[in-house]
C-alpha cells in the first residue's frame, strides 16, 4: 500500500496518483514483496468463550468481544505490533514485521502482560519468536495475511497450553528477552506437529530496567581510556561546580550503559547521588519520560500511587529541597511536567523548565549529582529541548548529565551540544581484537563452559560486546549448531537496515547477495548518491582502489554481520535473480575470469545454473593447485563435484581423480614446509 502525503488516503502499490484526492504519489523504490523476517508472533485466547457463547444471545456475545478486541488492539499497537486476525474469540498480533524496531521480543512480552492487566477476562497468552515469510505489501486490515511460518504454528499450540490468566513463551523468546525479563520455566510442552516437547516459560513481569544488565556478569575490557575521561570531568564537575553535558555515541550494544555503569559506581563511592532514566519507544507516559522517571527516584514516587499520593510526595519533596515561598508552584510546575499533576496550567514552557531547573539545582546543591538519560536517541524533542536547557542554565552546583545515544540523534538533532559552554561527546569504537577474544573467554568461563571458536566469534562479533555475550551464550547453550546468528543480534541489526529510507534499503539488501565486497553495476538501481547516503550511514565504505578498475568503484560492508542479516531478509527467488544478475555482471567486468573463479562458481551455484558452476568451480581448483594451494583446489573440486550431476559420469570422474590429487597434495605441503619432504620438484609433486 502507499500512502498519499496529501490526504493520507492508501492506494494500491505501484500507483501513479491517489485515488481520492488524484495527487500525484511520491516515486519510490519497488519494494519487495516477500522478505524473510525474525518475527515474534503474540495469540490470545478467552478462556471458555466458545460454551459461554452457545447460552448467550448474539448481541451479548458482540457486546462482550467489542471491547475485549478494542482492549488487545490497543496494548499490542502501543508496543508497536501489529494485530494480524481474529479468529472466534483469538487475536494473533505480531511484533517485527513488516518493520523490525531491534527488541520486539521484549515488546511482544509486555504486550502480553498488559493484556492481562486491561482485562477482566481469563485469557491464555503465548509469545513465540522465529524466522517467517512477511508479505510486506499484506493489509491485515483488510485481512490479508501477514506472516507465514512454523513460528506462528507454534505459537498457536503454547497458547493452547498457557496457564490461565498467564503468558507463555518459547525458548527464542526467552532467551532474547532474559535479561529485562522475569521468569519461571515450566514443563515442556508436548504440541501437535513437534516431534521433541517444546520449552516453556512463563512470563513473570519486566525487572528493574533503569541501568538493567549493564554490569550483570560481563567485565569491561578496552574502554580505560573513555573511563578516565569521565573520571577527570566528573572531578572538574565538582571542584569547580561547573555542570556538564557527556553524550556517548555509539550503535547498539557498543557498551554505552556498560561503561555508564562502571563510571557511576565510582562516583556513588566517592559519596555522589546517581539517578537513572530511559527514553522508551513506547509506554511513555509523558513527553519527558526519563526525566520524569529520574524525579519519581528522587522524591520516592512510584506508578501505582494514587494522584493524590503521589502529588503530596511531590510536594514534601521539593518543600524540603527549595525551602522557598515559591516551593509549592514548583512543585505543580513539577506535576505537570511529569504527567501527575491533577488541574492547572503554566503560562508558558520555559516556566516548566525553570521549576525543573530549580529542583535540579537544589539538588545538585545538597549532594554532588549524576543524572544518566539512557537512549535519548529515541525521546521526544522536547525532552532533548529541557536537556538542553538544563545544560545551558544550571549554574554553580556539581551536575553531571550523562546521556547515551545511537549515532541516528544527529541525524534528527544535527546541532545537539553545540553552542553549549560546556560540552563532551564520546564516541565509543568496537573493542579491538584481543579484547574481544578475552572477553569471550572470560564469558565462558562465567558460564562454566569451555572456550570455543574463539577467534571465530571474535570476528563474528566485529567489536560489539553485546554480540560477543549473545555468541558465547548461544554457543555455552548449545544453540549455535545451525551456525545462525542469535535471534538477539539478528533483531539489532535488522531493525538499523528497516529504518532506512527505501531506495537505501533496497540497494543494501541488494549488496548483500554479492558479499562483503561488491561494485555498483552489480547491483543494478544503485544510483551514487544512494551509495553516498549509505556510506554517510556508516554501513558501507568506499574502497580507495578497486579490483576492477576505476570505471567500477569498489565498496566494503562496513560490518559483515550487516550483510549477513541483509542477506537473510531476502526470500530465495529474490536471492537468485540477483546471484545470476552478478554473475553476468562479473563476466562481463573482467577481462579473465580466472582470478574470479570462485566467486562465479559461488554465484551460478546460487542462481541455480550448476552447469555454469561447476565449469567455473573446476577452473578455480585448476588455478588453486597450480599455485600449490591444494587445500583450497580440493574445496574447489569438492564443490564442482557437488554441482556436477550424477548422469555426467565422465566428468565427475575427471573432476574427482584431480580432487584426490588436491587432497593428498595438501597433506604433504606441511611437510615440505618444514624441511622434511625433500626439495620441491616437480618428481616429488603427486600426480
């Protein structure tokens, strides 16, 4: 569906002009019309409805499902998912498609859970995550189908075994929301269809998530220098009283609430006031939502206090801190802010954030502070705008805001912390390798396993600790076998790539099917300037010299995880026309196709032209061994062989008599290294 920008109309995918108000409909990118997603798919069902229903008279019965659906609809849409059907009394919603926000998992589970506090029904709840085919272009307002895959099926038979009033998820959805959320294992469940039982937990509810998991288990490593740094303007803080804004930029799981985590520590040692807040993609009360967290700390406020409660909290609070005539309009001026104030208004915004203002400076004033604003990529504008304000405003008393943020704040506050007196931006980088790789052995160690693929998982991991703990998790665990990527890292990642605009989208997803390193003109609708945005993004990168000459500019994923995921979003139609449309790309490009034989076989292979494969899989062995890399040749000739089909006798037989020589030439080249087979001639060389 497009959307008009006119009117807001829909109209069908392809059109030209909108039917109801005849604009003309903005030229994008055809997307794709199928795309493998990880999605986590949400079934409700009341409990008893269909025998309940056969006594009641079919208005009572539309009665009671009119403001159960609307109940359902509404807590699964505020966690962003999407209600898929209604089946009878069930609804299916689903979280990650068509757009993947990098934790619809935990998204899924806090839905389920504020389903059962909206109700007044018993219902069972299941929540299960997987891989599924999404038709991107499905109206599940118009009842098309959005997703299909065993993933929903087995969602369907755990709600059949949930507890009741209860929500159960599956083993994915477990283990990629285990460290926000609480939960107790449960017998596993024996569903139709499933030849071994299925595991089980039940949900339990959200733990604390203000700072949650930054220190749990995991060491620091490779970040001494962005330490000291905060420890030496912490300290300037408080000698000269001068506050401070610290932005730490860096993608997710780089470890910005990690080292957070360590740099408040110290200063709560040092007898400093630390006090957390989020920025949450839904849920939010309020504009200011961190902020408001931050104040409920300070003045003991909790959500389940009555207005009444909570405003005389409010109230005592700042009474004890101003010690001012005017504490009680602050303490309003406060309510409102935080979305508990019960009538009234101010004139005007600023004379919200000054109030704010004054209660942050009193107290500053009675106990060196630390405000941590975590996420604030994803606040509103007007909570970057108080920030800001804070900043620029507070004078003389020891504040430190310490926020955290993805690198996409720029690209909707290109100007945050300019003009600010004072003002630092950390950029946190990906750990270098030997930290890495010590941290993953650290982890196994925690995990009372044995250090596996370390320097595999290290390259897997490209830098990003959280990687590494979801890698050595799922390889500790046992659940790393297929060689997929974590559900978690596959999320974060993919959620980045969805946010793209469009043509972006497309030309990376496209890039990915060449590799790691791919050319223009091989992927067709790739125009410069989108190759420019993407490399602006960080995604890519330009080569200085290309393999192919100037004429064909050379680009590099910046992260193989990156292509990785991009790749597996594409349904496998997709992914050969775009293997054959390489292929006859790199043909044409190069002059011999010798030196990029391997990469032909590999993409033929994929396009589904084996007889095309195996001549150039043969040609790459033949290559291989003439330079005495006889290991490599014996995978080449393994592969030919592998594409050859069994009726060609001839030629497999060929193929095969050059494999065995492969192979047993690569036995003996270690020998020959060190000295111990004889000088290397051409009598000695195996036949």
């Amino acid at each position: 569906m497009q959307t008009c920008p006119s009117c807001g109309h829909e109209n069908a995918a392809g059109a030209r002009f909108c039917n109801a108000c005849a604009a003309p409909l903005p030229a994008s990118a055809p997307a794709l019309i199928e795309e493998r997603k990880i999605v986590t798919v949400l079934f409700v069902d009341v409990v008893g409805f269909t025998a309940r229903s056969e006594q009641l008279d079919p208005e009572d019965v539309r009665a009671i499902q009119t403001p159960y659906f609307a109940r359902v609809r509404a807590a699964v849409e505020s966690f962003g998912g999407t209600v898929e059907k209604y089946i009878g009394d069930a609804v299916m919603a689903v979280f990650g498609a068509p757009v993947a926000h990098g934790d619809d998992p935990e998204r899924a589970v806090r839905a389920a859970l504020a389903i059962l506090e909206r109700l007044d029904l018993d219902v069972r709840i299941a929540v299960n995550t997987g891989e599924a085919l999404v038709s991107v272009s499905a109206n599940p307002a118009q009842g098309e189908g959005l997703v299909a895959g065993d993933v929903v099926n087995t969602a369907a038979r755990l709600q059949s075994a949930a507890p009741v009033n209860g929500v159960l998820v599956g083993a994915e959805t477990y283990h990629a929301t285990r460290t926000a959320m609480a939960y107790e294992p449960l017998e596993p469940v024996l569903a139709k269809g499933k030849q071994e039982p299925v595991p089980v937990w039940r949900a339990l509810g959200p733990r604390a998530d203000l700072g949650a998991g930054a220190s749990a288990g995991a060491p620091m490593l490779g970040r001494t220098s962005e330490l000291e740094t905060l420890l030496g303007i912490w300290e300037r803080v408080v000698c000269d009283k001068r506050p401070q804004l610290v932005t730490l930029f860096g993608p997710a799981g780089i470890g910005k609430s990690r080292l957070s985590s360590e740099f408040t520590t110290a200063v709560q040692k040092a007898d400093g006031r630390v006090v957390w807040g989020r920025s949450l993609p839904y849920g939010e009360m309020t504009p200011y939502g961190s902020f408001a967290a931050q104040i409920k700390q300070m003045v003991g406020m909790f959500d389940t206090d009555e207005t009444d409660v909570a405003c005389a909290k409010l109230e005592r609070a700042v009474e004890a801190a101003l010690r001012a005539g005017d504490a009680r309009d602050v303490a309003a001026h406060l309510a409102m802010l935080i979305g508990v104030g019960r009538e009234g208004t101010a004139g005007d915004r600023q004379t919200l954030f000054y109030s704010a203002r004054r209660y942050v400076e009193a107290m500053a004033i009675e106990q060196p502070t630390v405000l941590v604003f975590e996420d604030i990529h994803l606040a509103a504008s007007s909570m970057l705008d108080l920030l800001e304000m804070l900043a620029s405003r507070v004078r003389d008393v020891p504040l430190l805001l310490l926020t955290q943020a993805r690198p996409e704040l720029l690209s909707v506050r290109p100007a945050w912390g300019g003009g600010l007196p004072a003002y630092s931006a950390l950029q946190l980088e990906p750990l270098a390798a030997e930290h890495t790789a010590e941290l993953a052995r650290r982890l196994f160690k925690t995990a009372g396993a044995q250090a596996q693929r370390i320097a595999e998982l290290a390259e897997t991991a490209e830098g990003n600790p959280l990687f590494v703990e979801e890698l050595v998790a799922a390889l500790a665990e046992g659940r790393a076998e297929s060689g997929q990527l974590p559900t978690s890292i596959r999320n974060i990642v993919a959620a980045r790539i969805d946010a793209l605009p469009t043509p972006e989208r497309d030309a990376l997803l496209d890039a990915s099917v060449a590799g790691k390193v791919f050319w223009p003109g091989a992927i067709g609708a790739a125009t410069g300037e989108t190759l420019d945005a993407l490399e602006g993004r960080d995604l890519i990168r330009r080569d200085p010299v290309s393999r192919l000459g100037s004429q064909h500019p050379q680009f590099t994923f910046k992260h193989q995880l990156i292509r990785e995921v991009a790749y597996a979003t594409l349904p496998r139609a997709r992914r050969r026309e775009r293997h054959e449309a390489i292929a006859v790309f790199l043909e044409e490009a190069v002059a011999e196709t010798g030196d990029v034989a391997p990469a032909l076989g590999h993409h033929w292979y994929e396009a589904g032209d084996l007889e095309r494969a195996s001549r150039y899989y043969v040609a790459a062995g033949d290559v291989a061994s003439r330079g005495w890399a006889k290991e490599q040749a014996a995978l080449y000739y393994q592969q030919a062989l592998g594409a050859i089909p069994e009726s060609d006798r001839e030629l497999r037989r060929e193929v095969a008599k050059r494999y065995a020589v492969a192979a047993q030439g690569a036995l003996h080249v270690p020998e020959m290294l060190a000295g111990r087979g004889g000088p290397r001639t051409t009598e000695n060389r195996p036949e």
